[in-house]
C-alpha cells in the first residue's frame, strides 16, 4: 500500500511500507526525526539508541541513514556491526542501559517491504503511549545535509557494537545448551533467509543442526519470511530424511518462531506456548501469570485453571503483553502469530531464545516433540486452529465491520449457534468448543478471521463459511 508523506502510520509492531514507495530514505527521515525529537523529550542530552537491521534489501544502507539523522542531533548511536536478529537489538537495548533500539525491518512482511520498529529502555515493544508520541511528531521538514557515516564513527558519534555475537553468547548463560548436545538431539534450523541464521548451529554445534535457507537472500525466494505451515513444506522432507528429532524456523527478523516434530508435522504457537506453561510451571518452578492475545489458544485456559495460574487476555500486538510483562509478574506472554516471552529473559519475542527453551523440555524430559504435544492433547483435549488472511478493498474491509457492529455478529457459523460475541479487538463469535475471529488488519486491505475448533476441518469450515456469509470469496 502507498504511503505518502503525510500518511505514515505504525501498526501492531512498527511502520512498514513498501521498498521505494513508502519505504523511502525522505520518509525514513522523517520517521526517524520524530522517534528523535521524542528521545530528546524524554532523555535530553543523555539520550542515546541502539540501531540494528535484518537482511533485507538495503537494511543496512537504511540503518546508518537512520544512524545520522539521530547523531546529527545530537544523540549518541550505537549501530550494529552486521545484521541481527530484533531481540538482539532488545536485549543490548535494556543490557547497555540505553534509552531505545530501533530495528530497520519489516519482520515476516513480503520482501518489498521494509519496516521502523522501536524498542523501550526495558528492551521489549515501545509501548503504545510511546509510539503515539512519536506518530504524533511525524511532519514535513526542510531538506538539510548530513555527515557521512563513516565520518561519525571517526568523531565518535556513533560507534559500531558486534551486538549479533554478544547477544549469541549471552543465550550460552540462559539456556541449558550442554543438556541439549548430551541428549544427542538433532535438529534442522530454516533461517527463512533472515536475521536468525548461523546462530543455532554456532551454539550447538553444525553436527547437531542442518541449516536451511541460513543465506543472505533479500528476495526470500518470493516467500514471505514468516515461519507459518504453508511457507514450511520443505521441513518435512528434511526432518524425514536427516533423521531429525525437530525443525526450527524463524521469521526475517527472528523474533518469531514454527516448529515441526520428528515426523515432519508442524507445532504451531499455541501448543508451544502451552508447552512452555507447562515446562517451565511444572519442570522449573516459575510461577507468575500467562498473558496471551485475543486470537490465541483457549487451551492456555484451560491449562492455567487445572494449574492455579491466573490467565490474562489483551488486545492483539506484542506490545499489549509486553507492558502486562513490565506492570506485573508473567511467567508466560504469547500471541498466535509465534511471538512469545517467558520469565527471566527480554520482555520481548524471541524466536531463538524460545526455540533452545524447547529443545532443553525435549532434553530434560526425554521425550520427542510430537509426544509433549500429544500429552498436552490428552490433558487438555484438541483444539483445532485455521486461519484465513483475506485480501480485499478498504471500502468491503468498512463495509464489513460496519455490518458486524450493526447486527451484533453473524448469529450461526458452519450450523454451530453463537453464543455470546467479544470485541476486545475485532469481533469473537463463541459457540460451544469453538470461536471464531474477525478482525481488520490496521494497515491493509485485509480482514483476520481465524477459528478454534474441535479438530483442524471444522475450524476451516467455520472461516470459510463466515466469509461466505460477510461476501467475501
């Protein structure tokens, strides 16, 4: 979608336009101005920021534009010296006691996009307050010259950090890596052409991890670079055919994670979020609440009521848990698209973090991916998902919502009775053992509508139908 110049908008997660259409250096500027202007608001003359970038096109090009816009006002930057990975950025963030990160990525976004996301002092999402008060300062400004970035790192107003290699070392301290190369278990690593690449096989060793699409590749092969079944059909074979006890895959800028079991089936976030409750409750003895988002897993309830734990729903973005994580005590925060955060890391998604967490559940308690899902299933029952991105006009995207408000919500789905509706964000049918979610992408043309149900056909059925009855094909 065309961004102009007055039209810059952050969605769930940051700004994100189109290379050379709204992704442009004139825009970036401006973009950047702003999260400057409130860094000096806020910090004065002891602000200071962490810039990284992932392996798009031109990410780097991009960051060091970013880079002096901000020193040319007089704040002090810190630049990644190569890509990494957006928690890497978040953890040097909050560790190095600076005031923000920035991460010029657009995550699992096609390959034409690029993206601005900011990162709080803490090291996890700007808060919504904080990115409203950068949006706020967006505007139109006066052509003007900047140093070089080269001249910058000379003079010392900006400084080159391996921030990548720190942020790989610092994982040694927060996970069991010795138990999971003694447990002999394998695993393959789909980078997805992203920021994650390198780092697992570096950490456990390159007999113990087969890499895939681990390469600089800003074309992403025409895939979007988000670890979803549809975009993962090669795991399968590889998994097979290696002898592979998993697969982990990770977004373009690896704060997401998918991950498949022995056989090849996909585990998608809602069973690994259930896992991670259930690891770290019952294995580690964390305690604290679960937050999740609106569209996520209803066996995370579940759960947390069989186990005494307190569950707390937000609206969908990880930057609703991320301030539950900064106000309260959370052992667990996730969300349906694969971002999740646990207890004792970064208030932050963290697609590799969490995949070594997995990996140490396997290892300690012996026992393959696909039979901790099936216990899971056996304590809690299956619960089916489905989900359906459908790409239309904004005029059918109001038409739609328009009709929802106004009739309370379709009132039967695939022959099942809506009991009650929810709008927590977007509009939350509930039927008996099942829901279904529609809700308007912030940015695009685009209606969400995702299902839970008893098994994964009905789910689909229900999505299908509600589009049916909405006049989307």
């Amino acid at each position: 979608m065309s961004q102009s110049r007055s039209t810059i908008k952050f969605g769930t997660d940051g700004w994100r336009a189109i290379i050379g259409d709204g992704f442009t250096l004139d825009n970036l500027e401006r973009v950047a101005r702003a999260t400057g202007e409130w860094l000096l608001d806020e910090y004065g003359a002891s602000a200071s920021v962490v810039i990284g970038y992932d392996t798009r096109f031109r990410g780097r090009d991009f960051a060091e534009h970013t880079t002096v816009v901000l020193a040319s006002m007089g704040i002090r930057v810190v630049c990644g010296d190569e890509f990494a990975p957006t928690p890497a950025i978040s953890w040097a963030t909050t560790h190095f006691g600076h005031c923000a990160g920035i991460v010029i990525t657009a995550s699992h976004n096609p390959p034409e996009y690029n993206g601005f996301k900011i990162k709080g002092h803490f090291g996890g999402s700007a808060l919504p307050e904080m990115v409203a008060n950068v949006e706020s300062r967006i505007k139109d400004f006066e052509p003007q010259e900047y140093p070089l970035f080269s001249n910058l790192l000379q003079n010392g107003s900006a400084e080159l950090l391996p921030i990548k290699q720190l942020y790989t070392e610092y994982l040694r301290t927060v996970v069991d890596l010795d138990l999971i190369r003694q447990s002999g278990i394998t695993i393959v690593h789909d980078a997805m052409y992203g920021a994650g690449q390198g780092i697992l096989s570096y950490l456990l060793g390159s007999d113990r991890v087969i890499e895939r699409r681990c390469s600089v590749n800003p074309g992403f092969d025409g895939i979007p670079p988000e670890p979803i079944e549809r975009n993962l059909n090669l795991l399968r074979a590889d998994i097979v055919e290696n002898g592979a006890d998993a697969a982990i895959a990770n977004d373009g800028d690896a704060d997401r994670i998918g991950m498949a079991d022995e056989h090849g089936n996909y585990v998608d976030s809602h069973r690994l979020l259930a896992l991670l409750v259930d690891y770290l409750h019952t294995d580690k003895g964390l305690t604290g609440s679960v937050v999740k988002t609106f569209s996520t897993t209803d066996m995370l309830d579940k759960m947390c009521a069989a186990l005494g734990i307190s569950l707390e729903t937000t609206a969908i973005g990880f930057k609703y848990i991320g301030d539950k994580i900064l106000k309260g005590d959370v052992m667990v925060g996730g969300e349906e698209s694969g971002g999740m955060a646990v207890k004792g890391h970064i208030p932050e998604r963290d697609g590799i973090f969490i995949g070594l967490v997995i990996l140490e559940m396997m290892a300690r308690r012996g026992k393959q991916l696909s039979s901790l899902v099936a216990d899971l299933h056996e304590a809690y029952g299956y619960h089916g998902y489905f989900r359906i991105d459908a790409h239309t006009t904004e005029a059918q995207k109001e038409t739609v919502l328009v009709l929802l408000k106004e009739k309370g919500g379709l009132k039967k789905i695939s022959g099942l009775l809506v009991q009650s509706l929810e709008t927590t964000d977007g509009y939350k049918h509930r039927m008996e053992n099942a829901w279904l979610l529609i809700r308007p992408s912030g940015t695009e043309p685009v209606l969400r509508v995702y299902a839970e149900a008893e098994s994964e056909e009905l789910a689909e059925r229900m999505v299908i139908d509600a589009l049916s009855q909405l006049g989307i094909s």
